[in-house]
C-alpha cells in the first residue's frame, strides 16, 4: 500500500500554497496506486485535480504543460496535477479527440476513461482507496482489462497494453480475452492504421527496456496489430530454417528467443533493437528457396535502414540495426574466416572509431547465437576472437608510418599490412589458448 502519511505531506504543499481544499480534492492515480499495490517501486507520481478550473492551479503558481490536456506541474515537486477530465471522440486516431475539463467532472468520470483497470485506482488524503472498476481485483487475478468500450476509440492503448505484458509478464498478467477480442476488432476496423510513427516509436522503444520484451511483440501479433505496425517482423513468423542451426525452426519464433536472450545477456535498448530486427531479410527468402536465406544479411539491412525511415527511428539504433543484418552471420562464422576477411568486416563496422557499438554488435550476435532452442547456454568464443582482432589492429597506428614519409595511397597500403600481420599473429595466439 502506498503511504498515507506520504500523499499527506504532498497534498500539505497545496495547503501551504493556500489551495481552497474545500472546494477542490486532489486524489493520487494511476501508476502509483498500481505499483504499490504490487510492492513495486514507485518512479513516478501523477495527481488528479477534482473541483477545480485552469486559473485555480494558475493562479498558485503551476506552470501547464502540454496543448491537447489540461495537465500542470506543481512548482515545487514538479508533479504532474491534472484536471479531471472526460473525452469524446470526434475523429479517427489519437488525435481525434473532445476534451472536457470541469469542475463538475467527478473522479469516476475520470477514472472511466483510463485504459486498463489497473490504472484506474486512486487513493484520497487518508490513504484509502478508490476503485470502482475493480482494478484491485484484477490485479490479484493479474488480468489486463480495458475500463470501458472507450478503450477502442485510441489506438495507442494497443500499444500500451501490449508494453505493459512486456513489463508484467514475470508477474503472470495476461491480457483479458475481451480486451484481446476488443483489440482484434480495433485492427480489424482499421483503427490501428492512424497511428503517428512517433507514438510507434515511443512505446516500442519502452517497451524494448522492459523484462520480458518479447510478449510485447508477441501481444501485437496475437491481435492482428503487428502485421500492420511492422510487416518486416510478421512475416519472419512461418518462414523456416535448417534445423541443424536453428532447433526452433521458425524465424520468428527464434526471434523472440534471440531478443530474450538479449535481456538475459544485460542488452540495452539499442542492442534489443538490433537483435529485433537481425533477420528481417529472411522474410524475403522466395519459398521455393526455404529453408535456406542466401543473401538475407544485405537485403535485411535494406529492410532496416527503410523500416528505421519509416518509424523515425534514431540513428543510435538504426546504425546497429543495420550493421547487425549485415554482418551477424560474418561474426558467427569469425572462426574460420581469414584475416583479410576479417579486417573488412572491422572496417565495415568502423570499430576504430566507434568501439562501444562494436561492443553492443558483439552482445547482438551473442544473444543471436543463444536465441536457439536447446542452445540457450552455449559458448560464444567468437566474440572473444573478435575482441582480440579489434585489439590487435587498434594497436597499429598510422603516426608512425606517417613519420617514415608515407602518405596518400601507400601509408593507407602499408597500414593495412600492417594490421592484417597483427591479426594473423592474434588469431594465432586465440587458437593456441
């Protein structure tokens, strides 16, 4: 339970402030309530204002935030305090909406229009709480739940309630079978398709830093959603692979495993990303060619590169991202590879310059190779090797050539010799290990 004696001591701040509390309540909400129902940590609070207008929070100091909701931060504690509140939907997206903030609109008439119940609790000055659509309850039964068939009119909840069964999957929450049937039938009126790109992102890009990422993917893809939002990912799911490398056969589903094994291996978000979209290419594999993918690196980083145009993407990740298409399969195979080889793929990956991607594409492949079934606990000395070949050439410098009157074409020449003989030397030294 979230401490009573804490949500005083905040609502004490509106008192101080020479808040009128007699004609105006404020409640604790939301994820707070929720969290700490769970004995989790509590990172941020939100509050919901009842009985009060725009100049009453204006006039003791709250700066508001925001254009489309009636949302203003405490000028101390830099909360968030927004005005209870109702919707109406007046066209398609998450846009398309009618706010109504009033006096008059109760708590309830703001809780109803939350999305899940679970976030549809509030607790009053006293500590007690207030749920008038059981999200208690579903918190024990560990149900994700829609408040209201207003839930269908945004499409974002899609994506919400997909993140949070990436965030809660360790607990055991599953989607209510209503809500899953009530997102089937927003995908299937086309609702899913207004979605802005930003808002794409910005739930994904959560939802990747969450424990268990994969049943983010895997909850779009249970309500039709994903083959509308990433159709370079839906499509893996089917396509097989030779059995010999890949145990788990399906693409798709090794995926998964690879982006699982990405967070069991302590993967930040830009390396799950990468893992994510390692094998895009193997969605273009013409069928009559399956189960092999010859060539699928270089059509995945083309898939990559117009996925990361198409979302916005940041460049963080789309650079990994597509380096990881292009060159995963190069690491796997780092042990038999020659040395020439292997400087290419160094420079392609311009580790000289850029070392701690370098780092992010090795855990990448690693989680890549793992991502198997029966082979989640296997060695991966092929980063090592690489480790080393990165060492050994970063040690060759260009200075001291330059010194012995080298330029131009025959200083590049005479430093990739250079390297390669100090790779061979590394590669000789990892083998006698």
């Amino acid at each position: 339970m979230f401490p009573a004696l804490e949500i005083e001591k905040r609502l004490l701040n509106f008192t101080n402030d020479r808040m009128n509390t007699d004609t105006m309540t404020i409640y604790l909400v939301g994820g707070a309530v929720r969290d700490a129902l769970l004995n989790l940590p509590v990172k941020e609070r939100d509050w919901v204002v009842v009985g009060a207008t725009p100049d009453d929070l204006l006039t003791r100091g709250f700066r508001p935030v925001g254009k489309d909701f009636p949302v203003f931060l405490h000028p101390e504690t830099h909360d968030e305090y927004a005005l209870a509140r109702t919707e109406r939907k007046t066209a398609p997206g998450y846009h398309g909406f009618h706010v109504h903030a009033a006096p008059e609109v109760t708590l309830e008439d703001d809780l109803q229009r939350r999305d899940l119940t679970i976030n549809a609790m509030a607790r009053d000055a006293q500590g007690q709480l207030i749920d008038p659509y059981h999200g208690a309850r579903d918190l024990e039964a560990r149900w994700l739940r829609h408040v209201s068939p207003a839930f269908a009119e945004d499409p974002v909840r899609i994506l919400r309630v997909a993140r949070f069964s990436a965030r809660y999957a360790s607990l055991g929450f599953r989607v209510a079978p209503e809500t899953l049937a009530l997102m089937r039938d927003m995908v299937a009126s086309g609702e899913v398709d207004h979605l802005t790109s930003e808002r794409v992102w910005a739930e994904t890009v959560r939802a990747l830093g969450e424990s268990r990422p994969e049943r983010f993917i895997e909850t779009l893809r249970d309500c039709g959603a994903l083959a509308r939002i990433f159709p370079e990912l839906d499509r893996l799911f089917g396509v097989p692979q030779p059995p010999a490398h890949h145990p788990e056969i399906d693409t798709g589903v090794h995926t998964l495993m690879a982006l699982a094994q990405a967070v069991r291996l302590g993967a930040d978000a830009v390396t799950r990303f990468a893992v994510l979209v390692h094998d895009f290419g193997k969605g273009m594999t013409p069928s009559e060619e399956w189960p092999r993918h010859l060539g699928h690196e270089d059509r995945g980083a083309d898939l990559v590169r117009a996925f990361c145009q198409r979302l916005r993407i940041p460049n963080l990740h789309r650079e990994l991202g597509v380096l990881t298409a292009r060159y995963h399969t190069h690491c796997h195979r780092a042990l038999e590879l020659r040395p020439k080889t292997l400087l290419k793929i160094l420079q392609g990956l311009d580790v000289l310059r850029k070392p701690q991607r370098f780092e992010q594409f090795l855990l990448a492949c690693e989680a890549d190779a793992r991502g198997r079934l029966g082979l989640e606990n296997r060695n991966y000395p092929q980063a090592d090797l690489l480790r080393r070949i990165y060492q050994a050439a970063s040690s060759i410098q260009a200075r001291p050539l330059m010194e012995q009157g080298l330029s131009g074409l025959a200083l590049a020449e005479a430093l990739r010799q250079e390297r390669l003989a100090a790779i061979t030397e590394a590669r000789q030294a990892f083998e006698t290990c």
